[in-house]
C-alpha cells in the first residue's frame, strides 16, 4: 500500500492526507523534516542524493529528512527518516524554527531539527549514493560554489542557520 502522506494548511495545519504519488503529482502543499547533523567537532554531514530521488535527484543536501506521513508527529517522523537515510538511532533531535519552502518540485511546511552524532553513518542506498563530513566554512564556500548542486529546500531553510554557525 503507498505511503500515505499529512497534507496541511497555509498555517502547517494538518487537513487531510493524500497517496505520495498524489502529493508529488499535484504538488500538495504538505508537512516535512530536516535534521541538521553536525559532529562533536561541529561539522556537518553532507550527502548527494541518488539519481533516482523524486524531487531534486543528484544534488547535494546537508540535512536527512522527508514528508511525514498521515498521523505521525514531525518529531517522529525526523527520527524515522534520520535513521533510514543515514543510519543514525538513538538520538536525541533539538528542534530549530519551522519554515515554508515552496517551488514548481515541491510544497511543505518543515519542521526542522539537528543533532550531534559521532557514529557510524550508513546510507540508504536507495536515497544517498555519497557523504562525508565538512566543516562549516567548507559547507558555506560549497554553498556559494555553483558547481556544487544543492537542494534548494535545504538551502533555503536551513542555509542561513549554517552560516551562523560559521561566525
């Protein structure tokens, strides 16, 4: 059965529920998770999504995240994705602001967090087909770098704390 995902309102008020294919298709304004993972060193993990991705394949992105589904909390669903993507458990999220991110690819209201991990990554080969970690001046100098391609979701709601984080 498809994953059925938690559609929301102007105000990120859950209103209904709809078949991911759906959501993608018709570009239903829904909820979704970021999680900023930086190490004890301060660094922040960054990943390349595979080709096969629905949205944004074969770009760069520094957080773990995704759509969460009909019923579930973000918190939830931050440490459900947090753990296919990367591999990571067991951890406890800090929550950061919530935002809104919209374009032709997608529509959602994120619920935002970061956590400090120094253990083992192990990627979903079906998400990620590369990471490593980098410093946060490094981050930022990529940021700035068209040759690197991030998500502009990513980019967008979570580029300006990073660069916080640079001062």
């Amino acid at each position: 059965m498809e994953e059925l995902v938690a559609l929301v309102d102007s105000a990120g008020r859950v209103c209904g529920s709809a078949p991911r294919s759906v959501m993608r298709r018709d570009n239903l304004r829904h909820a979704a998770t970021g999680v900023l993972v930086r190490n004890s060193a301060g660094d922040v993990y960054v990943h390349r999504r595979t080709s096969t991705k629905d949205v944004y394949p074969g770009r760069y992105d520094f957080a773990a995240g995704g759509v969460v589904a009909a019923g579930e909390h973000p918190y939830d669903a931050a440490v459900r994705e947090l753990a296919e993507e990367l591999g990571i458990a067991g951890v406890t999220l800090e929550k950061l602001s919530e935002g809104d991110y919209a374009d032709g690819s997608t529509d959602y209201h994120a619920y935002l967090y970061t956590c400090v991990w120094d253990g083992p990554i192990q990627h979903q080969a079906e998400e990620v087909d590369w990471g490593a970690w980098m410093s946060v001046s490094e981050l930022v100098e990529h940021l700035d770098d068209t040759e690197w391609s991030f998500v502009p979701d990513t980019t967008a709601l979570l580029g300006p704390h990073v660069r916080t984080l640079r001062r």
